[in-house]
C-alpha cells in the first residue's frame, strides 16, 4: 500500500512537472514571437530575459532614441481572462526596479517606456497585440 501511495506521489510530480515544462515552452515561444515581430518592426533588440537578482525583464528594446522595456505575456487561448491583465501593479513595480537596474548597470541615458505584448495561440494562428506606453513608472 505503501509503494502505491509513494508512486502516485512520483506520477503527480512527474505530471507537474511536465505542466511547468509546458508552460515555460508556451513562454519562450510567445517571447521569441513577441522578439521577431518587434525586430519586423524597426525595433532594435538588445536583451532576451535579462536578470537582476529574482526580476527579470523578457526583452530589451530601443525604438530609435527609446529604450522599450517589454514584457510578453503568452496564452494558448483567452478563456481564462485577457493576457495583458497578468500584468498587475506588482509586477509593475517589480518591471520598473528591474529597468533601474538595467539603466544603471549599462549606464543608459535614454528615454524609457513601458510596453506589454500579448500572445495568444502559438504558430500560424497566433495574434499579437502590442500595448505602448502600458503604465508609467510611479503610476500604476
């Protein structure tokens, strides 16, 4: 009874783990689609997940003399609430820390902003949606 109690404990953490797999697969596509789509769109990129300490910007991007601070929010379907709406005051805070960082660690004297883009789908039926200007730091 023991060995059987002790497998289906194996088997769930083996099935979360797949699930976590899963969903950092659907991240990363969405952030590599978010990335080629700024790129179609004149954006130059400068950094893919860049980290201070447990934040993380997803893309670094300068749109002529702005430097774009881009987080990508990626969905296989919108039944659970818009993808941009993850996007919450804490997150926020926790983005405009991060970009203070960056902007200090490569010494940066640009003007920021703030955008969010959403993916939903993954591959020929995919759409995107660019938010510029999503929030501004010390308003959220």
């Amino acid at each position: 009874m023991i060995a059987f109690s002790n497998s289906n404990y194996y088997l769930s953490a083996v099935f979360l783990l797949l699930l976590m797999a899963e969903h950092n697969l659907l991240g990363s596509k969405g952030e590599m689609l978010a990335m080629r789509y700024l790129q179609e769109q004149g954006y130059a990129i400068h950094e893919l997940n860049w980290r201070s300490g447990h934040k993380e910007l997803d893309i670094v991007a300068q749109e002529r003399d702005v430097l774009v601070f881009v987080e990508v929010k990626t969905r296989s379907t919108n039944h659970y609430g818009d993808a941009a709406d993850a996007v919450t005051p804490a997150k926020m805070h926790n983005l405009i820390l991060a970009a203070e960082s960056y902007v200090k660690c490569k010494q940066i004297d640009l003007d920021v902003r703030f955008d969010i883009i959403t993916v939903v789908g993954i591959g020929d039926n995919s759409r995107i949606e660019h938010i510029r200007n999503a929030f501004y730091p010390g308003i959220s």
